[in-house]
C-alpha cells in the first residue's frame, strides 16, 4: 500500500476515533504533500513521501529547540506529539553502530584525513544510509569528531 493511501486511511481512522491530535498532524502532513505534488505536477513515491516527512520532523525539531529558548512548554509537547506521528511513516532509524561503520567506510573510501575533507565524507555517507532515518546533523557531529575536528 502506498504511504498516501495509508496516510488517508490513517486520517479517516483518526476522524472515527475523535483524535484530534493526531488528525491534526495528518491533515498537515498530508497538505505538504498534496504541496509537494503540485510542485513537481505529479503523484509522489513512497521515497518522495518520506523525503517530505523527514522534512516536517526536522521543521518539528528545530520549533522544538526555539519554544524550548523561549519557555513554551505547551508548544513543546504539541510538536512533540506531532513528532510522534509523523516518525511512524519513517524508515526505522539508523543505529549509532550503523552511522558509525558507514563514516568509516566513507572515510576509508575518500582517503579524508582533515575536517577540510567533511564534505567529501558527508556526500559518501549520506547514500549508505539511504533507507533509513539518519539525522544529517548528528551524522555531521560524528564525522567531525572521526576526523579530529
């Protein structure tokens, strides 16, 4: 089943429960992307699905980091929640075992020897850990700490 069809499903699921919440999270993800297919003027895949999906929990992440500055407890726990939601239509994360054996291989595989070749390695990872859900800015701190940075 396409992640679409699951996220209508999972909405008409939520509207029966009386969850708002939740159905709250889902009419929004499902506007971004509704917004995504209207840019590109066709139906997304699954892997554009996702790509969509990891960006509103990094959006969520980042407007948790601000109302944490700015004391808003509320706001805190209402983006958490919707955090929630949104990982369930993510790929399992990678573990810190994974993230850690694919910087070595990029490592190994760019001959980097500096933090002047973080961007070299940061290219070469990111496509090992393709499929699964990898923060890019832990991924980031773990090769610069590799790299002696």
């Amino acid at each position: 089943m396409a992640l679409t069809d699951k996220v209508n499903r999972d909405i008409a699921a939520a509207m029966k429960a009386k969850d708002a919440p939740r159905l709250s999270a889902l009419r929004m993800m499902k506007a971004a992307i509704m917004n995504r297919e209207v840019e590109k003027g066709r139906a997304l895949d699954d892997a554009e699905v996702v790509q969509v999906v990891a960006s509103l929990v990094k959006q969520r992440r980042d407007s948790i980091e601000q109302f944490s500055k700015a004391g808003r407890a509320d706001l805190v726990d209402k983006e958490t929640g919707e955090i929630a939601v949104l990982e369930a239509y993510l790929p399992p994360a990678a573990t810190a075992e994974e993230i850690d054996a694919a910087i070595s291989a990029a490592i190994a595989e760019t001959g980097a020897a500096s933090p002047k070749d973080l961007g070299k390695v940061m290219k070469a990872v990111m496509p090992k850990l393709a499929g699964r859900t990898a923060d890019g800015r832990t991924i980031n701190e773990a090769v610069r700490r590799k790299l002696g940075a």
